[in-house]
C-alpha cells in the first residue's frame, strides 16, 4: 500500500518545552494508524503540524500527491469541541462543508444526522445538545466534504459505549471506502480493535512504530491471557512469572524467559476456575505501559 | 475566495441576527436623539415652571412683571432671535410685592426668603428678585437675587434682563422720552451666522451646523467601536471553543481575517444605512419643523456629506476593527482583552474628545494635523468636510493616509493573528509581539 503521508524529523518548541522532538512515521493509505500516547506526549501538536495549524520547526509533513489544497481533502476533529455554539446544527454543518469548498445539501446533513440519531435535534443550536452529541456533530462535520483523509484527535472521548461502537463501525466502514485515517487516542483497547499502524510517541519522540502484529509479535508471544473465577492475586508471586496484570476475573501475565507456561496452569488448578487459557502476544496496554509506564514511574522515584 | 465567503456570510449572519444588533440599530437613534436634543431643550426651557417673588423697592416695575396677555403663547413661527428680549418668559411665574416706601427691603423679603427652603410645595419659591429702591437714580443701586440653585444663572439673566430693560425704559421716559420711541431706538438687531464656501453657497445657523456635526461624528465612530468589541470577543470565543483550529486548517489567515473584517464592515454598513434611513424620515419631520422656525436644516445635509460619510465611515471602521482583531487574536479571555484594548480606545477616540476644538474650529491647524493623521483621519476629516470646506487634497492626503494605514494594520494583523490566535496561554508582552511581526 503506498505511503499518503509522511512526516520528516519534525521539531516543534513552546518557550522551552520540545513538544515534538524529532517525530517520524507514515501513513499508508486506506489504513486506520494509531496515534498512541499519553497526556502531553505531543499527539496533538504532532497532528496541529499536520493540519498546518503550527508550522513546525525544523523537518517536513509531505503528503504523497502533492495536492494544491491539501486540506480541503482532510477531515479534522480537534481534541476539544470546535464548534460554534450559538450556531444551530444544520447551519454549522453547512459552513464547515463550504470553508472546505465542498457542496452540501440538507438531504446529505440529515442522512449523516440520522446515522447519529440526531435527526430529532437538527432544528436545534449547538448549545443544546450533550457533549456526546457535540462529538457527534463534530465528528459529522469533520466527514461531510468527503475527505481522503481523516485525522480524528480522540474521537471517542465524551461517547457512551453504544456511540463508541458506532463510531467504531463507521471508521472501518470508511476505511473499507479506501479512505485513510489518523486516529488519535490513548484509550488502547479501541486502538487495538481498530488500527492496523502503530505509532506510539512519548515525551515528543517516536518510542515504537510498525503495524499492529508486528509491534505486539516483537514483545514475542510469552504472555499469557487467563480468564477465571476466584482470587487470583497469587498469580504474581509464582517463579516464572516475569510480571502480571490481575484484574478482578482476568489476568494478563508477563512470563520468564523460557518459562513453561503450563506450570503456571498447574499451579492454578485447584485455586482457579479457568475460563480461558491463552499464549499469545501481550496487549497493547501492557506494551504501553512496558514503555511508557516504567519509564514515568522510573522518572518519579 | 469561497472560503472567505463563507466566513463573511457567517460572520454577517450571526451578528445581525443577534438582539443587540437589532436594539442598536432602533434605539440608537433615538437615544442619541434624546441625547442632544433633551440638555438643549432643558436648559431653553428650564425644568417646569420657575415661580419667583419680585419684591419691587421702586414700586413702578409692576406693569413688567406682569403679563399684559396671559394666555399670548410663544409663536412657534417666529424665530427665537428675532423674539424681544425683554419680553418675560412664559415659564417663569411672578409673584410681585410692591415694596415702595418700605424702610428695610431685607426684612419685608425674609418671609419669601423663608419660601425658598420651604418644604410645602404650594408656597415654595424658587427665587427671589430685590429690586432696591433707588435702581433709578443711585450708581450704586444693586439688584439681589436669592435662589435654591446657584447655578440657576438662566433664570437670573432672564429677570435682570426684563427688570433692566424696564428700568431703563423709566429712566428715558422720566427724560421724556416716548416709551415706543425708546423701544425703537434700543431695538437689539438679530445676528445670523453664515457659512461661506468657495463654491459661493452660503448656509446659515452655526448652532445647527455644530450639533449635526457632533451627531454625525458619533454615529461615524460608534459603530466601529461596538463592532469591533464584537469581532475581538468573536476571535476570543472561536480560540476557546478551538473552532479557530477548524478554521485555520481550512484556510490561511488572510483569508478568515478577510472574511471577518469584511462580514463585520457590512454588518457596520447595513446599521449604519438603517441609521440614515431613519435619520431621513425622522429630519424630514424634524427639517419641516425647524424650517418652519426659520432654520433650514437641509442647508447642512448636502448629498456630498452622505457620500463622505460612508467613505470615511469604512475607513475609520476597518482601522478600528482591525486593531480590535489583533487584541483578539493575541488575548484569551474578555477580561484581558478589554484591559488591553482600553487604553487603545481611549487614544483612539482622541479626536472624538477633541470634537468640540475641531467643529468649532476646523481649519486650525490641530483640525488639519489630526485629519491627516493615520487612525484620527478619518473622524477628523468627515467632520471637517461636514462644518467647513476644506481644500481637495486635504481629503485625498487623509484617504490616502488611512487606506495605507489600513493595509499596513491588516497585514499585521494577518501575521499576529497566524501565530496569536493558536498560542494559548500567558498572553504576550509588547516585544513578543514584535518578535511575532518580523517571525510571521
């Protein structure tokens, strides 16, 4: 698949602070690339460059056509509303599909309202909705003008888990079409569901990249997923327990080097209920916290 | 081009549509109407009637005191100058206290000076007039007069005017002299102020000319000043809602500050237009009336003055409107936008506080200096324009000065607005700003 963007060594500094120290990735077409980072780690000025709302620095953001109006092609939803509020609904939508030089008509507004479940609210003005229906607006207006591009700055903040799915369906759905988007998040069981490239950034610079197999397989494929009935806080004291994630009903654990994974089994035969029993590559949360977390913990002690 | 478009509709929409705008563009009007019009027409008429104690030591001014017609009322149609002078005013209601003889004036007025501060609102007196007995004859002789308000010098004037004239008449006529000989011969002739350009029109009444000028200057200057507090609040609300990222990924900053200046010009235009409109019906009732007192308002209004209204409206409006951008753009709340524009604003209306050394004279050199320069030009010079006739290339020189002005403010205003309106924070010192200008 050929490359549609490609960022170059891209620097940008506030007063002191590199808030984007050096950034390089790219983006393959008709893929969903994840943009994977804490608070603060440079995802949004990373993606202000792109949008050409910061010029960075020092390096380059090229995108592959070279097209005379790059952004009338990209959708964009900033991290935070962006929306106007006193405009009403349809109106707003309207604008934002001319500031793109796209035509709009009501009919395409209300089919992209319906698929929402706005429909009821579209005589309204903006203030009036919920913050998860302003998403919503939000993230219509970022899709009316038929961008091949979308560049979602955490999409599914402020969204229940039904508007969560939906918006889950809808950015496969475009990337069937072919469409490519940018997502950023920091919410990894959703980057993990959706996106094909990694790109996880910490403290301004690219800590990991690579599709999504390809970054989970390089952690090898020593983890084991447990799912059981019962206390499993035991689980990280065993020998060949490297480390280990338990949660309530659910553990995830990092083994040794050569450890057999069957004794772990073993030794929760008769303390467990297993449900499941899986070795396969860690998650990409505990990849994030293997790079990110330790790191930050590290840094406060 | 259709982007800045779409910015500008937007921008002219939701202002006009807006409850301020449409109150503004009604009630200015007539505030400001009420604004000039009410001092004027208090202080000519004094607030109600004034109800004053004339005690006479003379005893022979009973007959100037007293109305020979109660119900003669003014005569609209007769002008006002040409009105005598002497003649007391219907607002003032006389008490006369014949005081001849009387060997102490003091104490025969002390119960009417007692009236005065009374609290019973039958007998107050607003003032008492002392005409001592010798105001005849003695070179010394000095009326008196005792009133609440000290300031009250209208009414005062107004009394000392009718007893003087009275006493005069007395003295001629005790020389044996005709009374309406004297009338005759001490008849005040009435003065006309004309206004002669080059052109040779000539037009008459001075006063009229000065509050026109004042009306017009307010309402060149309000607009730009009310709109531009708008178009400042706009760009702060659009920087906290982030809808500025929206924007500024979708076009260049020339062309959103293009839209904007340009959508809040029209919306100055169409208030301003609705303005005339009413002006004109309203002048045409009012011209009709003061026509009728002898005062041809129309003389003031030549189609010439709508023309360079509107020019030096548009300029004074981008120029302010610009400047009103850039504290937007480099400010992120109202608060600290206001703090820092107040001081602007003040500078900025500097000629507006100089209105009355400009209208009055206009061709001095402060008038001619002003009117040239860049941001006091375009008000200075309207003004001008409306009160005298200034030399053709004083007009183009201060259009000239304001259009580079403007252009040299916008692209200014284009470069801080690239990298102040996405700065969030601390908002920048003087030197940033600067250092913003030549990075841009």
């Amino acid at each position: 698949m050929s490359v549609v963007l490609s960022v170059r060594d891209v620097v940008k500094t506030f007063g002191s602070v590199r808030a984007v120290d050096g950034v390089s990735f790219t983006v393959r077409r008709g893929t969903i690339t994840g943009l994977l980072g804490r608070n603060g780690a440079g995802k949004t000025t990373t993606i202000r460059m792109i949008t050409g709302i910061f010029l960075p620095d020092s390096g380059s953001i090229e995108w592959a056509d070279n097209p005379v109006n790059a952004n009338d092609r990209v959708g964009y939803l900033p991290e935070e509303r962006g929306l106007y509020r006193t405009m009403k609904i349809v109106e707003y939508l309207s604008f934002l599909a001319e500031i793109k030089n796209a035509k709009t008509t009501t009919a395409k507004i209300e089919q992209w309202l319906r698929r929402f479940e706005l429909s009821d609210k579209k005589g309204g003005k903006i203030e009036e909705l919920s913050k998860g229906n302003q998403q919503k607006v939000q993230l219509i207006g970022a899709l009316l003008h038929d961008p091949e591009f979308i560049i979602l700055d955490e999409p599914q903040s402020g969204l229940d888990p039904v508007n969560m799915v939906l918006v889950r369906e809808l950015l496969q759905e475009l990337r069937a079409e072919g469409r490519t988007i940018l997502l950023s998040t920091h919410m990894m069981a959703e980057a993990e569901r959706m996106a094909d490239d990694i790109i996880l950034v910490h403290s301004g610079k690219v800590v990991l990249s690579g599709t999504l197999e390809e970054v989970r397989n390089s952690f090898g494929r020593n983890t084991l997923h447990l799912d059981f009935e019962g206390d499993g806080s035991f689980l990280a004291e065993l020998p060949d327990v490297r480390d280990a994630s338990i949660q309530i009903n659910s553990a995830e654990i990092g083994l040794k080097e050569g450890a057999d994974p069957q004794k772990v089994l073993a030794a929760s035969i008769g303390r467990l209920r297993i449900r499941k029993f899986e070795l396969a590559a860690p998650s990409l949360e505990a990849i994030f916290m293997d790079k990110v977390g330790a790191e930050t913990l590290e840094n406060l002690q | 081009m259709n982007k800045m478009f779409a910015v500008l509709k937007r921008e002219y929409l939701t202002t006009v549509r807006k409850k301020m705008f449409v109150f503004m563009t009604i009630f200015v009007p007539v505030l400001m109407a009420a604004l000039f019009l009410l001092p004027g027409l208090m202080v000519a008429r004094g607030i109600g009637t004034k109800r004053v104690a004339v005690i006479d030591g003379t005893g022979e001014l009973r007959s100037a005191f007293t109305r020979v017609n109660d119900q003669a009322k003014p005569d609209p149609k007769k002008p006002l100058a040409r009105r005598r002078g002497a003649e007391l005013p219907q607002t003032i209601d006389v008490d006369y206290i014949d005081a001849r003889g009387h060997a102490n004036l003091k104490e025969t007025s002390q119960p009417y000076l007692h009236r005065i501060s009374s609290d019973d609102k039958a007998t107050k007196l607003d003032a008492v007039l002392v005409i001592p007995p010798d105001a005849f004859e003695g070179p010394e002789a000095k009326m008196t007069f005792y009133s609440r308000a000290s300031t009250d010098f209208f009414t005062q004037e107004r009394l000392a005017r009718v007893a003087n004239k009275s006493i005069q008449l007395r003295r001629l006529s005790k020389r044996g002299i005709d009374a309406d000989a004297v009338d005759a011969l001490t008849r005040e002739v009435p003065i006309d102020g004309v206004q002669v350009s080059k052109s040779g029109e000539e037009k008459k009444g001075g006063e009229g000319n000065f509050i026109i000028g004042f009306l017009f200057a307010a309402l060149l200057i309000l607009p730009s000043f009310v709109h531009g507090v708008e178009i400042m609040r706009g760009i702060i609300q659009e920087k906290t809602d982030r809808v500025v990222e929206i924007l500024i990924s979708s076009m260049s900053p020339t062309e959103l500050l293009t839209g904007k200046v340009t959508g809040i010009a029209l919306v100055g235009l169409t208030q301003i237009s609705a303005w005339l409109l009413m002006t004109t019906i309203l002048g045409s009732f009012g011209a009709a009336t003061a026509m009728l007192a002898g005062f041809n308002l129309m003389q003031f209004l030549r189609p010439m003055v709508f023309v360079y209204f509107f020019v030096f409206f548009l300029l004074a409006y981008f120029t302010y409107v610009c400047v009103y951008a850039i504290a937007g753009a480099v400010c992120n709340t109202d608060k600290e936008a206001q703090q820092m524009i107040a001081p602007v604003s003040i500078i900025m209306m500097l000629p507006w506080f100089m209105m009355l050394a400009i209208i009055t004279n206009p061709d001095s050199n402060l008038a001619v200096i002003f009117s040239m320069m860049p941001v006091f030009g375009p008000i200075t010079m309207f003004v001008r324009t409306l009160v005298s006739d200034p030399p053709v290339w004083h007009i183009l020189v201060s259009i000239a000065v304001s259009l580079v002005t403007i252009a040299l403010f916008f692209k200014a205003t284009a470069k801080i607005f690239r990298v102040g309106i996405l700065s969030y924070g601390k908002r920048p010192t003087v030197p940033e700003l600067w250092r913003w200008l030549k990075v841009a």
